[in-house]
C-alpha cells in the first residue's frame, strides 16, 4: 500500500479501492463487475455485480461508463464513502470512460487509475505514455491481485447468465411454458439439472406453475434423459 501511494502519487495511502471490469461474448450477456479492497485484501461483503442495461452490442467503453455511473449513484445516494483509489481493468480507453463519469458526477478528486494486460501498463490521467513497472514490485502485485479479483468475479457473472440462458433454451422446448414460467423455474430452482430431477410437488412450488404445467415439464424431460 505505502509502495503504490508513492508510485501513483497519490496524496493519502489507498487502503479502501475499487476495482471495476467488463465480460461479454460478442456484446451478448454483457456483465460488469466492482470488487472492494481493503488494507490490501479483498473485502467481498462490498462486490457487486451489474447486468448491462442502456444499450445492447458490443462497446466495452459504453459498458464501462455504465457500471462506473450506476455504482458512484448509488454511493452518493447512500452517503457512502469513497474509495481512495479506483482502478479500471484496461487501458486508456477504459480509463477515459470512467474518468468521464467521474467528472459528471462531480467526482474529480477520487484518484482512478487503468491496468491494461498487456506489458501490465499502468495508466494515469495525464501521463498518455503510462507507466511500467519492474515485475514483482510491491505495488503492481497489489494492482494485479486487483484488476485479477474483478475479472474473475466479472467473467464469472457473465457464466451464470449463460447457464440461465442455456436453461431457458432448453425450457423452450416444452410445449405450453411461457416465459413467465420459465423464469419462475430457473430461480426457484436455480439451473436445468435441479429442474429435471424435481417431483411434481416441488415443481408447483415455483410461483404460477400449475399442476398441469408441472406434469408436462416431468413428462417431457422423462421422456428425453
């Protein structure tokens, strides 16, 4: 923590950070996600996971501004505190995006950084060229244990939604399930495989799903092990 103050010049030491990133195949299923560090650690009682809402395709900048605006909301709505340091899971691009929604909310002072992948580049705004430091350095492990958290917390967000997706499918296949009802399924009973193995009585369980539904989804899914 002591190291990345100095590295990044920052004025306090950042023992509270933020990290966001972004996962979507092709624009589909996009996802976005925000985890907490403190004192160097991760905290997950502060993560949070965003589905993308305000425009469909695929524009990781759009997708970033998105997640970046609808948290710091939230935080100012809820009076909580800021981080001491952001760091944003890309590079100059990335960092612009949030940037930007940073300043519309009126958020300049909060330090926000990128971490591009590639050659592990630290981007500060200001400095186009970015910063490389020496592998092993106290600081980029920090900031790599950082932007690694939030995309793996993102990536896997992104596959819950696929398996949904892929359940949903498979539901279409059964004559007279809406999609009411097959939304119903998958979160009361979380994925296909449970759906499968449940007795009629527990499929009745799940909201709006009558005994006449529940007997055609076990016959269909006896019928096609």
């Amino acid at each position: 923590i002591e190291d990345l103050k100095i590295t990044l010049g920052l004025k306090k030491e950042p023992r509270f950070i933020e990290a966001f990133d972004v996962s979507n195949i092709m624009g589909k299923l996009a996802a976005g996600s925000m985890v907490v560090f403190k004192n160097g650690f991760p905290y997950p009682d502060g993560y949070r996971k965003f589905r993308i809402k305000t425009f469909e395709g695929m524009n990781d900048y759009k997708m970033m501004c998105e997640i970046v605006r609808r948290h710091f909301e939230d935080t100012i709505k809820e009076k909580k505190p800021f981080p001491d340091l952001v760091v944003i899971d890309g590079g100059k691009g990335h960092l612009n995006s949030a940037k930007d929604e940073l300043d519309k909310l009126s958020l300049k002072d909060i330090p926000v950084i990128g971490l591009a992948k590639e050659f592990e580049k630290i981007y500060l705004i200001g400095n186009e060229r970015g910063i490389t430091l020496k592998p092993g350095t106290p600081a980029l492990k920090l900031l790599q244990f950082v932007r690694d958290e939030a995309h793996r917390f993102a990536v896997g967000y992104h596959k819950v939604l696929r398996r949904k997706t892929l359940d949903i499918s498979e539901l279409d296949l059964i004559e007279g399930i809406g999609k009411k009802r097959k939304r119903d399924l998958i979160k009361y009973f979380g994925n296909i495989e449970n759906i499968k193995k449940a007795k009629i009585k527990e499929l009745r369980r799940a909201g709006g799903i009558s005994e006449k539904a529940a007997e055609t989804i076990k016959k269909y899914f006896e019928k096609n092990r």
